[in-house]
C-alpha cells in the first residue's frame, strides 16, 4: 500500500509541528509547510531518528499563492495525492478596531484564512479525482462567539470558518472531508510572541482548559480517522458549545461582560 501523504501548514511550532512528528510516527509522509526552514529540518531529523514516516520539508509562506502552487505541483509529481490538509498555520495579535490599520488586518487575513486557502486549491482538485481526503482547518472559539478587543483575529478567524462551511457544501458526496476544528488555549509560544494578548481573553475563557500541543494534535489525527464537519475540544468548551447553540445571545454577552474594558 502507498504510504500515505499528509500536508501540515504551521509546521514550525505548536500544533503543525506536534501534529506532523505525530503522523509521521505513526507511518505518514509529512510535508511540512512553513516560513523557517531551521526548525522544519530539525523536526525532519527528528523524524528520522524515530524512523516510522518521513518529514518533507518545504519553507514557504503559505499566504503567498505563487509559491504554494509551485510546493503543490512539486507534492504531486513526486509523492503523489494527500490523503490528508491539516491547515494549522495561525497567528494574529489582539486589538481593538481603531488599533487594527488596514496593513495589519491584511497580515491577519495570510494566517489562517489564505494559507488554508492557497494550500486546499493546490491540492483539492487531485482530491475529487481520487475521491477521498480530509482537510482539517485548526479554529478558534473566536469564529463562532467574538470577545471585545480582538477585532482582526476574530475577522481572520471567521473567514476561515466560511471557508470551511463553503467546502462542507460543495464537497458533498464528493468524498473529500472538511473540518473545522475548535481548540482553546493551547500551550505554545503564542504567548511568548504576543506578549500583550493574554490580557484581551475574557475571564469565561479561563474555564477552559490549557492543553498541550501534543493532545491538539492527537485530536487531529482522530480526525482524519473519523471525519465531522466541527470538532470542538474539551469537554468544557463542548458545554460552552452547547450554551451557544442554545441561548447566543447570552454567551455574547457573557464573553462581552467578561472581556476587556475600554
């Protein structure tokens, strides 16, 4: 049988980088997606050390569509289909509107909704001609219920959202899966880059649970084992989940009541 072939966006760090050495050690190809070439090659040797997959890097800007295009066609005249797209790639700080010019809200906009996009088109057509897959888009909660001072992150955030509800549409009966899956706080560096963000989280969110980058990604391998349209990790966001489905308006105006003040 073929070995199968996962492309992993936001390889680099958290989540992409957990969730690629785990597919790979667990037998799949790993193309590996991200702008710092240092840290993919570091996860590639580590991968060979275990020696079960194989990770392929590739450094690029996963925003910039040309570049993606000439990865994708590459990917395909070598190693063939992906079985799987894990769209991790995610960056954003947290602002409110008027701290947000349009510059930054476009550089918003390239992680996560046009990484996810260049890479799914690249690939997406030799998907519906094998007729099977799965691409997984790594959320927010901010897609589903905004918290005061976070405009962009929240535009970006449902973008990729829409992104993902259009392809559950249209990939109907196709055989190719989209995901979304939701993720709160999750123990990466973000914090570490965005030094100021952790003020603008709203004290409801402090009820859900920190992972780690290693159970986001046991939760996307799962996922493309047993494919949903929305994943929503953990328990207690699943809960929050169900409030919002219930009663929205209250959940927004709980995460209003306990965000940030002007």
């Amino acid at each position: 049988m073929a070995q199968r072939l996962a492309i992993v966006t936001g390889a680099s760090s958290g989540i992409g980088a957990a969730t690629a050495a785990l597919l790979a050690s667990r037998g799949w190809r790993v193309v590996a997606v991200a702008r710092r070439r240092d840290r993919l090659e570091a996860l590639a040797a580590r991968a060979a050390a275990v020696g079960a997959g194989e990770v392929v890097v590739e450094p690029l800007d996963a925003a910039d569509p040309d570049a993606v295009a000439a990865m994708a066609l590459r990917v395909r005249q070598r190693y063939g289909t992906p079985g799987a797209i894990i769209n991790s790639a995610g960056a954003g700080v947290w602002r409110w509107p008027e701290d947000t010019p349009p510059a930054l809200m476009e550089q918003l906009l390239d992680a996560p909704f046009r990484s996810a996009y260049h890479v799914t088109y690249g690939f997406l057509d030799a998907m519906l001609a094998e007729g099977s897959g799965v691409i997984v888009h790594v959320g927010s909660p901010a897609s589903l219920v905004p918290w005061p001072s976070a405009t962009g992150y929240t535009i970006s955030r449902w973008a990729l959202r829409g992104y993902h509800e259009a392809l559950v549409q249209d990939l109907h009966g196709t055989g190719v899966h989209s995901c979304h899956v939701l993720f709160g706080e999750v123990d990466t560096a973000y914090f570490e880059v965005n030094t100021d963000s952790r003020e603008h989280i709203p004290s409801l969110g402090a009820l859900i649970p920190t992972i780690p980058a290693t159970e986001a990604a046991e939760v996307i391998a799962r996922t493309l084992h047993r494919p949903r349209p929305l994943v929503v990790h953990t328990r207690v966001q699943q809960l929050e989940y169900v409030l919002w489905r219930v009663a929205p308006g209250l959940v927004s105006w709980l995460a209003r009541a306990t965000g940030r003040r002007r």
